[in-house]
C-alpha cells in the first residue's frame, strides 16, 4: 500500500497533528504517457501554512480531505514516456505520497553527482532563488553598503548572507537562538548576528551593529523585527519582502507603528515579492549559484528529518524555530 497524507482541517493559529490525515491506498503505476515516481526528499516550508487557509492567495489554497503538495526530489521507477529513463532523478512540486504516477510536466531532471539531492530543493532550488532573485533584483545591493537579515539562520537568510558578502557588503542577520547567531558569524561569515530573543532592545541592537545605517533590509519574518529594523534605514534603503512568518498563526489582526512616515522621510522601496515572478532569472541564478558553491563561496546547512511520517512535525517545526536553514525530510 502507498502512504498518503492529507489536508484534515484547516488550522487555526499554529497547525497540530490532527490538522493532517494518514491514508494508505492502492499502490499507483505508469500509464502510457506517464513515470511512476518514488520520494526521495521533501521541503517543508513556511508558505504552505497560508495554502492551508481557504483564502484568497497568490497560489491555490490546499483542498479539504486532498493531498498536501511541496518541492519534492524524486526517482523515477518506471516510465513509459520518453524522456524520462528508470533511475533518473527529478524535481517538482508533487503530492506528499510514497510513490506517485504523473505526466511529467513540470519536473526537472537533477543530477545526483553534480550536488547532494537534497540541494535541489534548497540552495539550487526555491529557496537559494528566492535569496538571490529577491536580493539582486529588488535589494540591488552596492559594495559597502549594510544588509540586514531577519530570519537569517534559514534556508532563504542564510544564502542572502552569504550573497551579500560575495558582493563586498557588511551583512548583519537576525536570528532566535545564541547557537544559530554564532552559526551565522563562524560558518556563513556574517559580520554580526542579533538574538532577538534575548536582547531587551532590538532597536538599539540593531542600530549598534549598522553604525551607518541600514541599506538593504531582507525580511522574512515582519512584525517587531522589522519595525526594529525599519527604524535604522538610510536614505533610498530597499526592502524586499519575502515573508512574514512572525504573523502565519495569528489569529486576529496585528497592530504596529505606521511605516508610511519613515518610507516617506527615507525615500526608502519595499517591495513584496514571490519567486515565480522571477522565472527568467532562474538559469542565470542557478548558473551562479552553481559556481559560488564549486568555488567555494558559498555553503548550506540542512535540518533532516528522517521518515515518511515525520513530515508534518517537520513543517511545525518551522514555526518553534527547530530548524537550523533548510527543513527537508528524508523518506
């Protein structure tokens, strides 16, 4: 039988396990036009907690008693369409199932001797182009300028980071345990790292660690951080948007200081985003990255949860902070 895991019921604040439902079914096969695929690896991440409120998004909410779906890096077992041979390796957005038939569109075939599977679903996947489209293309960072980073110690802040210093500037990130700020600064050289959930004053700590003001602020996570960091922008400082974290589970509205004035008095640019927009960057980016990471330049650190069944804790624990970069399962 093919395990499957389900949409349950749709959350309210934080997500639990009863969110999710277990169901075995009849095993799938290939049809003609058709591979048959088996998971490798699975990503868990922050963005599927909105595709499981039934509203109004930028991508389809999940489907009540449907398959929950993400990046997935997979290995085809069978084919009967061409273009795709027994033990080639592939990538797409596909359905939380052990094994699955499909048509084929949309995967890309990866390759297991040019970087660790589970690379093509962060650092060369959506999360390594989330970090540089959404840097270069929106934060356009100049040598010497100051890049801060909330989130910093995940899939995406980490390689923002390490973009920003590839680029000559002086890259500050924000993260949630002492271990990860440390991690940043000896690992991704981050020039300096802010816990913020120790420091009594983020607005004062960020400020003492920007001596000349904010340039680039890259913000996964919103809410008090960000209005930290929004305090401390320079003049013409860009701010794209990657997420908001900080504000996934909340259940009523949250309330903080005004941004209007200060985007006014600082000329400053915040721009949302969402990486798809980017679609022609993507060889380009992929490109890059490719080379950083053979020169050296560029480095990943993975959480991997081992288990079929384990991924639903592993997409919770992206919201207790449990990851150090990117969350993948390993099935």
């Amino acid at each position: 039988m093919n395990k499957v895991i389900l949409l349950n019921a749709r959350p309210v604040g934080k997500p639990v396990l009863s969110d999710f439902k277990f169901i075995e079914e009849a095993m799938p096969v290939a049809n003609d036009g058709q591979v048959l695929l088996q998971t490798k690896y699975v990503s868990v991440d922050p963005y599927l907690r909105g595709r499981m409120n039934d509203s109004e998004s930028y991508i389809p909410p999940f489907e009540l008693n449907k398959p929950m779906s993400s990046g997935v890096v997979a290995e085809v077992i069978d084919s009967k369409m061409p273009g795709f041979e027994k033990g080639d390796f592939v990538s797409g957005s596909l359905e939380w199932k052990e094994y699955q038939s499909h048509d084929g569109k949309g995967l890309i075939k990866v390759d297991p001797k040019a970087a660790d599977l589970s690379a093509y679903l962060g650092i060369l996947g959506m999360t390594g182009l989330t970090a540089y489209c959404g840097l270069l293309e929106i934060g356009k960072p100049k040598a010497g300028e100051t890049i801060v980073v909330s989130g910093a110690a995940g899939a995406v802040g980490t390689v923002v980071g390490q973009i920003g210093k590839i680029l000559g500037c002086r890259v500050i990130g924000i993260a949630g345990t002492n271990e990860k700020v440390e991690m940043l600064k000896s690992k991704f050289h981050f020039d300096e790292a802010i816990n913020y959930k120790t420091t009594t004053d983020l607005k004062a700590a960020v400020k003492a660690a920007c001596p000349d003001g904010v340039d680039v602020y890259f913000d996964n996570v919103g809410a008090a951080i960000s209005d930290a960091v929004l305090a401390n922008l320079n003049r013409y400082a860009r701010i794209p948007v990657c997420g908001a974290i900080s504000l996934y589970n909340a259940t009523a509205p949250d309330f903080g200081p005004r941004i209007q004035p200060t985007m006014v008095i600082k000329s400053a640019l915040m721009q949302g985003f969402i990486v798809s927009a980017f679609a022609t960057k993507f060889p380009e980016a992929i490109a890059q990255m490719s080379t950083w990471l053979k020169e050296g330049k560029l480095s990943y650190v993975e959480t991997v949860v081992e288990g079929f069944d384990q991924i639903p804790q592993a997409f919770m624990d992206l919201f207790e902070g449990k990851n150090e970069g990117k969350m993948i399962v390993k099935v």
